[in-house]
C-alpha cells in the first residue's frame, strides 16, 4: 500500500512519526511505502544559507535527532557559531540556529550552489536520517523557491515581513492582513508529486497549518487538482481543538484569511477534494462539508504512542472509505 | 610613525602580536600605526563558504582568540558543524574547521555574497577583533579571488591540488614541481596597500614562508615596484633557522623553486628591495646580497615576550636604516 502526505512542520512531522511507528507495529501494514510532500513555503534564507524549516523538522523527527521539546531543530545542541554570528553583528539574532542544525544548512546550501534540485539536496538529507531504509520518501512540494510572506499594518502603513519574522520574533502576535507567497506564480510540483497523489491508497492531511503550510501546498500548480482528481481518499485530521491550535497560530492564520477558528471550517477549505475529517472529542458535533466522514477521537499528541493512534484512526478511515 | 608588515599566517602573525606587544610596551613608539598586507593565496572555498586562512590567522592571534598551540584557528573550540557535515558525507575530511571559526567564514562569505569586497569584509572582522583601536589595520594583498595551486608529480602524471591541500592533507610531503597562483594575472593590490607601502616609515617583512607567503603577495602587480620604490628600509626576519623552517614547509616551498634553503638565499628572493636581514644566531655568517645589513639574534618565538625582542630588533635595525 502506499500512502500520500502533506506536511508542514512540527504537527506534521509528529503525526507522520506516529504514522510510521503504526506501520511497522501493525504486520499487515508494514510493507506500506509512505511519500511525504512538504512544504516549502516557510523556507528562508539566514545567514546566507538555504533553512527549510518543514522539511528539517520532518527530518530531525522521522529521524529521531529531533529538539523534543522544542518540536524543531536537533536535540542536544550546542551554538557557537550563533554566537560568533552575534559577535559579528550578524543578524537576525530572533533566529537562533544550532550547531548540528547549521551543519545541514551548510550542506543545503552547498548542494544547491552545485546545481542540484532541492528534490535532490533533501533525498540526501533524507538518506542521512534512514528515511529511505523506513520506506519514506520526503519531496518538497517545488523545486522553486518560493516563500511565504506576511502583510502587517503595524501603525507605520502596510509592510510585508517574512513567515518566519512575523512567526517566530512577533509570535504572531500582529494581525496577519494576509499572505503572499513569493514565487508562486511560477512554482511546479517537485518530481514525483502528482503521481505520489494520484498513484495513492490513502492520502492523509496531518494536523498542520491549514493556511500557511497545507494552504501553501495547495496552492503550488497542479497539487489541487490532483488531490481533487485521485482515486485514493483524502482524509485530514484537524489541526484545531475547541477552536484553538494544539500549537503555533493557526488560529492567527484563519483571522487573516477570514475563517474562523472552528474544525468544520478547516473542513470547509478542502471540501473540493476532502473525504474523511477526524476531529477532537470536543468538536464531535462540528460541521463539516456534505460527503465528507467525520470521525471524532482524541487529538493530543502527547507522546509517539498518542500519535500512532491519531494516525492510525485517520489511515483506518481513508481505507474504510477507499473500500479496503 | 607607520609600519607596514606583509604577512602570511602563523609566523606572521606571531611575529605580529609580538610587533605590537613592543610598542606597546615602549613610550616612544605608542603611537605607532600598523599596516598588515595579508597574504590570500591561501584562501579556499570550504563547503562553499570562502575561508581565510591567513588573514584569520592574523585576526585571531591579535585578537587574543587563537588556539595557540595549533598556531591557528580558535582556543577553546567544539566541532559540532564539522561533525554533522561528516555525516552528511560532505568532503574535504582533511580540512577540521571549529564550529566559532564556522560563524566567521559564514560572516564573511554571507558579506562577501552581499557586494561587499574582501577588504570591507576584513575590516569588519578586524573590528570584531579589536585591531584598529590597536592601531592596526589588516588589509588583504588583493580583493581579487586568487588561489595558490600545487603542481604535483605522484606517478599518474602532472596535477594540480589547492595549497591547502598540499599542505594540510599531504603535509607537503609529496615534492612541488611549482606553484601557481590562479587569479593573479587580474589580480590588482587592495585599496591600500601601495599608499601603505609608499608611505611608511619602516616596512616589515615577518619570518612567513618566502614562497607561497610573502613571494605570493609579491606577484601581485605593482607591489613589488612600491617596495622597490618606497623611501622607507624594508627589514625582514628569516623563516629559517640553521637551514630549517621553524615551522612550516619553507624548505619544500623553496625546493620548488630551486632555491636553497638558507637564511642568506631567502634574503636574495628579497634583494631588489630588502634593506636589512635578521638572521638567527646560528646563521649569523650567511651571504646576502650586497647593500643588504645583516643581523643576527634568536629567532625563535617561544612565547610573545621572545616574538617582542625579534619584532623590536627588526624595528630598530629599520629605524636605524632610516636614520632615525
């Protein structure tokens, strides 16, 4: 069996490590081969170097290397050269980079300045943390780069920052006005990433950022309408519990793009290809779009055992509604 | 009064730190300004970020930041960043960066990916190291990229490696049939360096290696002709000791060149331009060329207070040219 999903970061990346410890603890799962499509939208460049925030955090988790606690960047870090960079006068010092972390970027950045796709450089990095060996493949959602920039109105006039500036050093505290992703207009689905849905059992959308990270996925040329298009059913699992993100601002996100915060209406931006919705216990009775299947169940992904679960119970629901 | 040395990399810039310890040390001379042309032929891209090695060796040293029994790189270092990009399998293996000399070369190559040329990227390093409330200003030979390649003859043939990897992977033992700079024909001297050079009072030549230091910093057009050309003693201190290097691999640089490896044969690499000749005592009857003063003394740096004395003997036996 092969399954299809779209990720962002750190819910993602929890939920796809749930995925995998349900494949290989369930015996007539185990030879199911598993496509990642991530997104890219929250790269950026610090330091001169190329950071890919989702794809990393995919990475370092599926890889057990992952900061637990932190969701993101490599566990036991060290950050010396964050502080030389300091010493420098280097900025953005809101942006702090481990060691081990600043290693890949290194190799990103390298890679990339030899010619290679980012396809390319992240199958490498996906080789370095066993990815392959676990049947996964990790694909960026575009080899173009693209990013995802978010319009103020902080007093001085409308001004647009990057994703990453408005997430991590305001905390998306100042209202979004909305999002523009850079280089859209001429972004193309990586290698593979059509066929990856279309070829699908399953395809699943983790409890990740319905605007900034699925939202982005979707909105790269083509990816909507295979998703529209696939045989295989498309079940999601809420990112929001009684209105309110597990984690990060997806609720911030909504505001912006004039949703509100509520299980059903995430639903709602996906009803044109969504077939299976699992939702919280505490949002049992939300709306959801005509033909989809709602499921309720717990949402926290408390531990890998809590996600195996959650993963479990939306990969049980995309083969119930695929008839298998 | 101004001084103006030519440096290369460990050698150099002991001798440095020894030039300045003597100033500061002496009254009369606390004024005295210090104009370091540095050589870049060693320069490299690492993991493509553009390293420095002589023109950090010198910041770090003066700085007070150099792992002082390596002579190069900084005290107190981890190395997380190499460590990762091992993993990554991202050669060269033989070249061990530290991950605080990491955050110097990704400063310098994110200003260098910025516009700005290597002499404003060095005087913002030297900022950081405190040089020029020292007194100090370090300038590279050339903002011109240049890299001195080794042409090698190990039985498959004629090739050419990086300096570097002569020097640090083969540690110099497989025999240069030549050495040549790539980049030099376009290379013109920094802003700088010929007003330096013409306008000192004394002009230091520290023991660095004859050939792929200070004989690198000499193909670059125009520099030789300053030193010719300047009202002021040129003075250098030999790199050789009784027939042998310090440190280093002068004596295989100068077999490259067919040039013998003592004290009085260094001094006529110099002879167009060099006034006088600190020798250790061991070579104290060694030929120079005529016009040129000899001395000798100790040469060896065993710590910055023996570096002081030869710095301070090099600087007296210049003034003394002077006739000052």
């Amino acid at each position: 069996m092969h399954v299809t999903a779209l990720a962002g970061g750190v819910g993602g990346a929890r939920f796809l490590r749930g995925l995998l410890a349900h494949l290989e603890r369930s015996p007539e799962l185990r030879d199911t081969t598993v496509t990642v499509v991530g997104n890219t939208g929250d790269d950026i460049t610090l330091f001169g170097l190329r950071v890919c925030p989702d794809l990393d955090t995919v990475l370092y988790t599926l890889g057990s290397a992952v900061n637990d606690e932190q969701g993101w960047g490599r566990a036991d870090e060290s950050y010396a050269v964050h502080t030389e960079l300091g010493a420098l006068g280097v900025p953005p010092e809101w942006f702090s980079l481990g060691d081990k972390d600043f290693g890949t970027h290194i190799a990103r950045s390298l890679w990339l300045g030899q010619g290679l796709s980012l396809s390319e450089v992240t199958a490498r990095l996906a080789q370095r943390w066993g990815l392959p060996q676990r049947g996964v493949t990790l694909l960026p959602m575009t080899d173009t780069p693209v990013e995802t920039h978010v319009v103020l109105d902080e007093g001085a006039g409308p001004h647009a920052v990057h994703f990453q500036e408005w997430w991590v050093r305001l905390r998306a505290r100042v209202p979004a006005q909305r999002f523009v992703v850079a280089g859209m207009d001429r972004a193309t689905p990586a290698p593979g990433v059509l066929e990856a849905i279309r070829s699908a059992d399953v395809v699943l959308l983790p409890p990740s950022n319905p605007v900034v990270s699925i939202g982005v996925i979707l909105g790269v040329a083509g990816i909507r309408d295979a998703l529209r298009g696939t045989r295989a059913p498309v079940v999601g699992v809420s990112p929001l519990v009684s209105g309110r993100p597990v984690r990060g601002h997806a609720d911030a996100c909504l505001a912006a793009i004039g949703v509100p915060a509520t299980a059903g209406d995430v639903a709602s931006l996906y009803s044109d290809f969504l077939r299976g919705w699992l939702v919280d216990e505490a949002d049992a009775d939300t709306v959801v779009p005509t033909g989809v299947t709602l499921r309720s169940r717990g949402l926290l992904m408390t531990d890998v055992d809590a996600a195996a679960a959650i993963a479990g119970a939306a990969l049980s629901l995309g083969l119930e509604l695929a008839g298998k």
